[in-house]
C-alpha cells in the first residue's frame, strides 16, 4: 500500500510541478497545462482514495506525507522550494478538489517570489503559513538547472550572440556551447525537459525560441537513438545553430505575414547556403554544423533546396533537423496561423515519412511524442 501510495503522490507532484513550468512559459489557460492539470487531479483522486485528508509538510526541508519524509526527486524538491519560499508550513488538500481549483495551486506555484503574489487557499485547499525568514536556496539547488532558468537566463545571451552575427561579427561558440551544455544536463536530470519547449513568439524571441525548440527536439530524437557524448553536444549545437543564414535574409522578407512571392521565395532559399559558408569561416564551429545548415531543407528524397545534381546522402542530424523543424513549424504559430492539433500534426508527419522525412527516424521522433503523452 505505501508503495501505491508513494507513487501516486510523486506522480501528482510531478504534474502539478510540470504545469506550473508550463504556465510559465505557456500560460494558466494552455492546453499542455490543463492536460497536466487533469492528470494530476485524476492522481489526487487516487490518492483521496487511500487517505482521506492529505497533507504536505516541510520540515527541515524535507517534505512531510504521512508522518514519513517524502523521497526526494526534482518535482519534489521543487515544492519543498516554493513551499519554503512562500513560507507555507504545510498544504492540506481534501477530496472535493475539482480541476478549476487544482489550478489555482498550479497557478500559485508557477509564481516565483519576486513576484510577490498572495498565496490564498480555496474550497478544498488550504495554506498554512509560518513566519520564518525567507531562506535563499543554495547554490547545488541552484545548479539543479531548470528547463525554464536555463531558457529565461539563456535566451537574452543567445540573442547577442546571434545579434553578434547580424551585424557582420563573428559568432562566439563558448556561448553556444554553453547553452547546448545546459540543455543536454537537463534532459539528464528531467525527464519533462520536452514539455518546457516554447512557443513562438515575437520575431527575436522566434529566432531563439525556434532555435532551442530544435535543440531539445533533436537531443531527444539523438538520445533515443543512444546517441551521447561529444556527437550529442554537436547535434545539439548544430540545431541551435541550422537557421543562423537567415540572418542575412532582410527582416521583410523573414517576417511577411503572407506568402512569399517567387523573388522573395528564391532570396529566403538562400538561408542555407548562406548559413554553411558563414560558418565555415567561424573558427570553432564542429564541422556537423556546417553540414546541418547546408542540408537542413534538403529533404529525404532530396527533392528540397538547395538542389543537388547528384543523389545526396545526407547527415542523419540533417534528417533529424528537418523532422525537428517540421513539427515545430506545425506546433507553434505565427499570428496568421493558428497552432495544429497533435493528431493532425502526426497523420501529417506520418504523410511526409518517406518522402519529405526520413522514415524511420519520423517513426522514431513519434514514439519519443507518444511516450511523453503518456506521462
Ligand atoms: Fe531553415
Ligand atoms: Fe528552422
């Protein structure tokens, strides 16, 4: 029965800690975060079954179940924080919780504390508060590298370097390979590393948010594959870096919110080439990179650009770059279009395998969504 129940309440903390990272990236109402929120009512209803009344304590940084101290994971310890941080000695749930109000708790824990919100209980959930002094989490907590620290501390770096490009300077790989570092700890460390990618937004936050959403896509679609080591970092920093030719492309021509026409088409068609011979002249870059960007759109019958007059054999990080891409391009949105649904966007991933993708690394890339959709 302990066992039972100790898998319940991990799981239940690991969903409403997973939408709360959501909410911060996303916000209350997506459909990611209320899909973790169900989930994580439908744990707590398990839960309510084997105990009535459920509270959470902290003491001594230990989170409190049961009158037994909780294993600790990262969903754990990320409680423990926000718990602390808020001064809250404990959090009692009763069974009567519906998911309106489950979110509400999602909503407060998304909040750090400098954002200085009132955590108020509800219904069915209650805060008990203690006055203790705030106490700073250590630097080793620190290092735990969240998904969303990483993208929030990352992103304003990632964007001078690539504004570093833009105006004709040369690109600082230390930062680059720093971010990928990051990223590939994180997917060590937490296993919803996937559920963080963000969604597009403005055209400069597009051009790093793309650029991650492809580094973690492709990390994902690597690790599967058993990929690790220097070959994973360089993957990894071969997506951050597949689209910086567009650059070079006039920000009319890269943001229209219509179609391009055929001039423009042949100009964006550039990207590239222009990308490739760009970094083969900066010293650093792993040859992967080069060879990414040069390939990226190629396509698996290599019936893409740019063209080729011979049958190309491509890299299989150019495979999983474009499989990365595709889906990417279908799950975020641009104003003008609106975001697809996951099972549209599978049947039509499962269209373009053979032809556009290549097959088997698409099948592979969907059984990496379908796992994570069952989490
Ligand atoms: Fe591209
Ligand atoms: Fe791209």
């Amino acid at each position: 029965m302990i066992r039972t129940q100790d898998a319940h309440l991990h799981n239940f903390i690991k969903l409403v800690t997973t939408a709360a990272t959501n909410v911060a990236l996303y916000h209350l109402k997506h459909r990611q975060v209320l899909l973790l929120n169900k989930r994580a009512l439908q744990a707590l209803l398990l839960l309510f079954n084997i105990h009535g009344n459920i509270t959470l304590k902290v003491v001594d940084e230990q989170l409190i179940f049961a009158n037994k101290p909780v294993a600790k994971n990262l969903a754990i310890e990320k409680l423990i924080e926000w718990l602390t941080q808020n001064n809250i000695s404990h959090l009692q749930l009763e069974p009567g919780v519906y998911a309106e109000e489950l979110l509400g708790l999602v909503n407060n824990l998304s909040k750090t504390p400098d954002q200085k919100i009132e955590v108020k209980g509800s219904a069915n959930i209650h805060y008990g508060h203690v006055e203790v002094r705030y106490k700073k989490p250590n630097t080793a907590q620190l290092a735990g590298l969240e998904l969303d620290e990483i993208t929030e501390h990352e992103a304003e770096r990632f964007m001078e370097i690539y504004e570093s490009v833009r105006d004709k300077k040369k690109l600082e790989m230390t930062g680059i390979h720093e971010i990928v570092n990051g990223f590939v700890e994180a997917f060590g460390t937490q296993s919803d590393a996937l559920m963080a990618l963000a969604p597009l937004r403005s055209m400069d936050e597009y051009t790093y948010t793309h650029s991650t959403n492809i580094c973690m896509l492709n990390l994902a679609q690597a690790k599967v594959l058993g990929i690790e080591g220097q070959l994973l970092n360089n993957i990894g920093v071969a997506a951050m870096l597949h689209d910086v030719g567009k650059m070079f492309i006039s920000p009319e021509i890269l943001c229209k919110a219509g179609k391009l026409d055929e001039e423009e088409w042949q100009i964006m068609q550039q990207h590239p080439r222009l990308g490739a011979e760009y970094l083969l002249d900066t010293p650093g870059v792993p040859r992967l990179a080069v060879v990414t960007a040069y390939e990226h759109h190629m396509r698996y019958d290599n019936s893409g650009y740019p063209t080729t007059t011979r049958p190309r054999k491509q890299h299989i990080c150019s495979h999983m770059t474009a499989i990365s891409d595709t889906y990417d391009a279908m799950r975020t949105h641009r104003v003008y279009e609106k975001a697809m649904d996951i099972d549209q966007i599978i049947s039509i991933m499962l269209d373009l395998a053979g032809t556009t993708l290549h097959p088997q690394l698409t099948y592979s890339f969907l059984q990496v969504l379908s796992e994570l959709d069952k989490k």
